[in-house]
C-alpha cells in the first residue's frame, strides 16, 4: 500500500534501522526531502562496508539510457553478502521504466532495489500496483505552509532541543517549504547555540539567520490580531524597506492561512482552547490563543470580507487588475488598513 503522509516516513525509517528491507521501493513525489532520507537510511544499513564494494551500485538518471540497465544490475546475485543494493536516483528520466514489470513478476530477494522519482509520481499505474505488491511504495508531497511550524518543531526535537514558537514561524517564514533548504538551516542554528542552550529562541534566529526579532511575519500576524494599528504600520514600514527578506507573497500566504483556519473556528463544535486546538490540530497553547483573541476581535462576517480581500490583494500583487498601484508596499499598506478598519458587509 502507498504511503502518503510524511509522518509515515518514520515508520519506514524504523524497519530499515531494524534491517527489515523490501526487494523494492518506489519514493516517488514533490518533496526530495523525505525521498531522500529514506534512501540514505537504506543505504547507511543495507551493507557494512566490506560489502559495498561488490555489492553497492548507485546508477542516475542522467547517465542511464533505458530501464533495462537497472533490470539487469537488480538481476545479480551478491557477492559474499546476504543483499545486494541498486539505487536508482533521477529515475524519472530514465525510459522504458515499462521493462522492470517483468521483473516484478518475479524479484531476487536478495536485491534491494530503491527508485528514486522526484519531481511528481509515477503514472504508471501496472508498475506502481507490481511495487506495492511486493514491495513499498511511498509518496512525498509538498508541506502546505501552515504544517511547516509543525515539521521544525519535530526536526529540532530529533536534536534534543526545542523552539520557540516565534522562531520556528520566522523560520518558516524565511525559508518557506523548501525542506532540505529548512533542514540545513535549523543545523546551522543548532550548531551555533551557546554550550548549554537547549532552546532555539527568536534571538537566536535574528543572531544567525538574519530576520529581524521585531519585524516579521509573525509579529505582523500579531499586530492584526490584537489590532495594534502603531505596531503593524511599523511592521509595514520596515518591510516596503526591506523587501527581499519580506516578500508580499509570503506575507499574504501568512494572512491568508490564518484567517483560513479563523473561519473553521467559528464552526467548531467546541470553541474552548482545547476545542479549538483539537479542530486545527495545532501543537502550541500560544496558537490557540492567537485565534480565541482574533475571534474576539474579528467576527465571523467581518472574517469572510477579511479572506475576499487578502484574495483580491494577492490577485493585485500579481497584475490582475492593479491599476496604477504596483509597488507591493503600498498594497500591503492598504491590505493591512482594510483588514483592521474596514465594517464588514452583512
């Protein structure tokens, strides 16, 4: 059966770890970042080192002509090892994937072949049914931005350490779903904590990445909520000075993903913090209180004109039907001044 989920990937990384391999493996799909860490895990346990020479071949994409080459290196039997290991990176451009069904009629066992796809899925859909029956499947999609807090705060904690919710939005902010990109990133800061600190903390992040503690997305978001109209003017401000740290589109993916999920509060059945927490399935106390005091401050109605016009907003940021406004700080200016002044139409 195909994995979809990235937090499905753990439960792959747990049997390899524990030497349980399949004879095959399709990681196929948008994310390399999952696809690859799966494939390195492979290959860090499938061999000790005495076995690689004879029985470790890495093929790419780019160098290989048709799908029979990897048919053929998946047919030999290891050499003094009990597995032999075919990897096959850039799989998507490599043809005649066709051939390999044939094989999939009857695998060596003692191959582990592992086919990278990326950049999309297989739709091959007789290959892909011949993988899953005999071997694993996995799928790797994109992060939507709202998850990315989720998967910093999961990746730091395999280091021993924590974030601050602040940090893991500016972070996420700055980086964007890029998660290989996002992965190095946190290392970095990882590694340049004082000795000691377990915590990752938005000084940290100003200290090292280079976003500023004060002028972010995140205290933007925050201005809005609390309708601070001085804060979020400067915030403004600094971002029109500033625009290639702050680019418009991620400030209006921010507002939009918020205000999203503001509306599936006022349809929760329970409107508790931990009614609210269970229906945006969020991890932090912190968050859940963001959307009890927008829900004070921002009405349901008011939160539906809110959504219509951070969609027109982003249209305008585009070229569709700007009129003479193009500078992306002025339509932020007047975003933002609609969003906390204007009556919302019944």
């Amino acid at each position: 059966m195909a994995k979809k989920e990235s937090n499905q990937h753990l439960a792959i990384l747990q049997d390899i770890r524990k030497k349980i391999f399949k004879p095959v493996y399709l990681l196929m799909g948008d994310e390399s970042y999952y696809i690859d860490l799966i494939c390195d895990a492979i290959i860090d346990n499938a061999l000790n080192e005495t076995e690689r020479d004879f029985n470790q071949t890495i093929l790419y994409g780019a160098d290989v002509d048709d799908f029979a080459v990897v048919v053929n290196a998946a047919k030999r039997f290891p050499m003094m090892a009990e597995h032999q290991l075919i990897v096959v990176k850039e799989a998507q451009n490599i043809r005649g994937i066709d051939s390999l069904s044939y094989y999939l009629q009857k695998p060596l066992m003692s191959t582990i072949l592992v086919i990278c796809y990326k950049n999309g899925s297989l739709k091959n859909k007789k290959i892909v049914a011949g993988i899953e029956k005999i071997g694993l499947v996995y799928e790797s999609k994109k992060l939507y931005d709202n998850q990315l807090p989720t998967f910093i705060t999961n990746y730091v904690a395999t280091k021993s350490l924590s974030i601050d919710p602040k940090a893991a939005s500016m972070m996420a902010d700055f980086v964007g779903n890029d998660l290989s990109r996002l992965s190095g990133e946190l290392d970095k800061l990882a590694i340049s904590l004082p000795e000691g600190s377990m915590r990752i903390t938005p000084e940290a992040v100003e200290r090292n990445v280079g976003i500023s503690k004060d002028f972010n997305n995140f205290e933007l978001l925050n201005a809005i909520i609390t309708r601070n109209v001085s804060k979020a003017a400067q915030i403004v401000q600094y971002f029109e000075q500033n625009p290639k740290n702050n680019p418009l589109v991620v400030t209006i993916s921010v507002l939009f993903n918020f205000f999203s999920n503001l509306m599936l509060c006022y349809f929760a059945a329970d409107r508790s913090e931990n009614g609210i927490q269970r229906e945006l399935n969020l991890r932090s106390v912190y968050q859940v209180r963001d959307y009890v005091t927008a829900m004070r401050n921002y009405n349901a109605y008011k939160c539906i004109d809110i959504i219509e016009l951070i969609r027109q907003y982003d249209a305008r940021s585009k070229g569709i039907g700007s009129g003479a406004m193009s500078n992306d700080g002025d339509l932020l200016r007047e975003l933002v001044f609609k969003i906390m002044y204007t009556p919302y139409q019944k």
